[in-house]
C-alpha cells in the first residue's frame, strides 16, 4: 500500500465521525502532558473496538506511516506525543470491563479503563488495583502499561509490572498474540513482563488481565515536619534500614505543600522546609507494632513535628494535597518540568541536598514532591515559558538532575518512562550492547519501526516543535499571569 492510499482504506474502516482529518480536530492530539512539544498527526482513529485497532496496525504497517496510541495523554516524558504525519489510534472509548472474577481476583479490561475506575468496581468485594499514580482518576491502563506506571502505594505493592497477568496485544507488524494468562504462574519466558513499560514501541494492548488485591483491614497515616530537606530524606533511610515496610512514604517540599495547600487546604504545617508521609497498612495488630516502631525511627530522626491522621477523612485530605501536588504547582508559576529520575534509598539526603544546591546555582526554584520509599524523584522545574531561553534554562538543570541520579547508581526513570524527554541519556545509563539488545527485540516485533517511533530508542530522531509561547500569548490577547 502506498502511503497516500493510507486515509482512504481508513475511511472505509473507520466511520467518517471517528477519523478526524480536521485541524481543528486534530490540535487536542498535538501534545500529552509534557506540553514542551508537539507534532500534528496525520489523522486520529477513535477506536472502539480492538479489530479496529488491529486493522489499523495492519495498514500503516503496510503503507510504513508511524502510528502511536493514546489514552488520557498524561505522559510526562512526551511518550504520547504523536509523530508527525503519522496517525493516533485514541483508545479512551474502549473502556469496557471484559471480565472481573471477585473470587480469581482479577479483571480483564480493554486500554482505555481509568485506573481509579478499576479500584471503584472492585472496592464493594474488598479488593482494590494498588498501583495508584497521581493521575490516578484521569490516566488508563493501556498508558499504564506502557510506560509501567508507579505511584505512592507502589514501594511495598510494586509498579504495574507486578499487577499486569496477561495481555492481547497486536503487534506493530499487525500479529495479534496473548501474552501470559491469569495467574503470576506462567510457561516460558515473561514476555508480559517485556511489553510493560515498552512505551509503545512493541504494539498495543488490546485487553490488559490485572490482579487485585485484598484491601488492608486498617491504615495509620503520620505527617512528620522537618526543619530542612535534607533531613527528611534521611528519615526514609532509617526507616528502610529498620526493616520496616510502610504502604507509602512520600515527601513534599515547602514549595510542593504552599501550591497544596493553596489548592485544596491539606493542613500541611506552615512553617516546615519538607513533610514525610508515612502510611501503615494491614491487619490491626501487624500496624499497631509497625506504627509503634516507625514512630520511634521518625521522632530520633529529628522530626520538629509529627501528627497522625485522626480519621479517614483525614487520611484522605493528606492524601488529596499530595496526589494534587503536581498540578496545583500551576499556581506558583506559568510553567514547569516535570522531572522523574531515582536514587539509592540511602543516598537520598545526599541528591535533595545536591538538588537544592543545583537549584540556587542556576536561579531557579525547584519544588520537590515524590514517592521517597523507592528513592523516585520528581522535582518541578518552574520557570516562565514567556521569558525568552528560560525553558533551555530550566532544560539545562533538569538534565543535570538526571545526571546525578546516574551517578549516585539510580535511573533516569522511575515511573514517567523515557519518551521524548530522555532518549538522549539512555547512552549515558546503558551501555551499546544494551541498547543493541532493546533495539533487535524491538526490530522482531515491529521490523519497519511504525509503533511510535522517535521515542527511547531513538536519541538522533528529529525532536518535534516546541510549544513556546501559545500565538494568542504573543499577540497580547490572552495571558497566563
């Protein structure tokens, strides 16, 4: 097939409301939440059901047109952002629960179920999906598994990779294969394993199984304020070295809790440098001696403060200006880079240290709130987009960052994937026959590179435009101030 015959098998396939062709139409697809870049699609196929997807795959592997799925479009690392002239297969409308077995625990769903929905189904059994990222009731879980999702709950839970049993995926050569099946217990290599996290770059998931898990009969949440970053670090590391395993332990800056705060009146306290937040989880009398414990290890740790959540209602408000922390930043400056890099649990004090000296040697705030228990960073990088050369400022710092994260023996990535914004520091963290190894495997399951290509894999592709100042900025008629 010739590439221009590309939009006419797809009109026959897609009815004429689904496949939009339009600018206007197609400006939504343009950027995903790493709204730095952006390239507009050739088209984009609202998909509704997975032969739909599956013939797509087939025909832009036949006319060799790039194609990229999508979900909420969340992605922080651009993963999501299309390829130019390439085409979007959008999955939001295949959001059926296929199959949900109370007694097996798990549910079969299509990609674009939301991910707190699954937890909503599964709560009046008992059971709830544990990987929580902060996106939790917009993102899906077809993005989910691509770029292998985290969240609070995921230092004593695991990512999605621990909760994903089996998939149907179509290939980018157009096969369709089952991948795994029901249970943790399977023949052969864990190919499932494999295409989480692949960002795309092997196919699309078509029906995803997950596993589900027993909700804990209670939890104890404590906020400990500290006096400086530093030190509430280093109380995650006392924690860890205790042998203790909270459901979460998550820290906030001064700047993460005013935005907070601001947003949706947590009740963070209003002079601490950081906040660490530690949640129990289990049954009644296994959280009554780890609570006991942990709070002995926060109180020698040099905590100024500490309070423990009253209520569930309580709980949830600590919760609620932590899982907001990244947007309500919005609100403390125009724009933001969104960092996701991860450090040995010991060496934390040490990088938020290193961090705040990085962020006073370039001019530029960097708010800090991230999952403290598996050493993820996720620094906020403000700047103001409408300066000129302050998002190359704030790219500049960002990158040194990541470069520390290497050096203190962590990864570029925690949970965000690499995407467009960190293909150029795979080379840095893996070596060539690493890289080698990824590409074959990628060339086996896609041999003409069409399933989103120019992301991970690919440092010396083109990168697409950047944003810059939206047109009605730059002609004074609207404003972010």
């Amino acid at each position: 097939m010739h590439r221009e015959d590309l939009l006419p098998a797809l009109g026959r396939l897609i009815p004429s409301d689904r496949l939009l062709t339009r600018p206007g139409a197609l400006a939504p697809y343009e950027s995903d939440g790493l709204t730095s870049y952006r390239a507009r699609p050739r088209a984009v196929v609202l998909a509704e059901s997975a032969d739909e997807v599956i013939e797509t795959v087939r025909l832009c592997h036949e006319a060799r047109v790039p194609f990229m799925a999508r979900g909420s479009g969340t992605s922080l690392s651009g993963g999501a952002v299309p390829v130019e002239d390439g085409i979007v297969i959008a999955l939001n409308r295949m959001n059926r629960v296929l199959r949900f077995d109370p007694v097996a625990r798990v549910a079969v769903v299509e990609p674009g179920v939301v991910n707190l929905a699954v937890t909503a189904m599964a709560a009046p059994h008992g059971l709830y999906y544990a990987p929580d990222p902060s996106s939790q009731s917009v993102c899906t879980i077809g993005g989910n598994v691509a770029f292998n999702s985290g969240g609070a709950h995921c230092f004593r839970h695991g990512m999605t990779a621990n909760h994903v049993l089996g998939l149907r995926v179509v290939l980018g050569d157009g096969t369709v294969v089952r991948l795994g099946g029901d249970s943790l217990e399977q023949a052969g290599p864990d190919l499932t394993g494999l295409f989480v996290g692949s960002e795309g770059l092997f196919g699309v998931a078509l029906e995803i199984t997950l596993r589900l898990v027993a909700r804990p009969a209670v939890y104890r949440t404590v906020l400990a304020a500290y006096d400086n970053l530093q030190a509430a670090g280093d109380a995650v590391s006392r924690v860890i070295e205790a042998g203790l395993l909270p459901g979460a332990m998550e820290i906030m800056d001064r700047l993460a809790m005013d935005a907070a705060e601001a947003a949706v009146h947590a009740g963070y306290p209003p002079r601490a440098a950081a906040v660490l937040i530690v949640e129990c989880e289990g049954e009644d009398a296994q959280v009554a001696a780890e609570f006991h414990a942990l709070m002995q290890i926060i109180a020698a740790s040099g905590a100024a403060h500490m309070h423990v959540a009253a209520d569930d209602e309580e709980r949830a408000r600590i919760w609620k200006g932590r899982k907001c922390a990244f947007s309500a930043v919005g609100r403390l400056s125009p724009d933001f880079i969104v960092q996701d890099g991860v450090v040995p649990r010991a060496r934390l004090g040490e990088a938020l240290a290193a961090i705040e000296a990085m962020s006073r040697a370039h001019g530029i705030r960097v708010a800090n709130v991230f999952h403290a228990g598996d050493g993820n960073l996720h620094p906020l990088i403000l700047y103001d987009g409408r300066e000129a050369g302050a998002h190359d400022r704030a790219e500049v710092l960002a990158a040194e960052i990541l470069r520390l994260c290497i050096r203190l023996g962590g990864s570029i990535t925690g949970e965000h994937g690499v995407g467009l914004e960190k293909r150029a520091f795979l080379s840095e963290m893996y070596d060539a026959g690493d890289i080698d190894c990824m590409r074959r495997l990628r060339d086996a399951m896609d041999p003409h590179r069409v399933a989103n290509p120019g992301k991970k894999l690919e440092p010396s592709a083109e990168m697409p435009a950047s944003h810059g100042m939206h047109p009605l900025e730059r002609a004074g008629v609207i404003s972010r101030a």
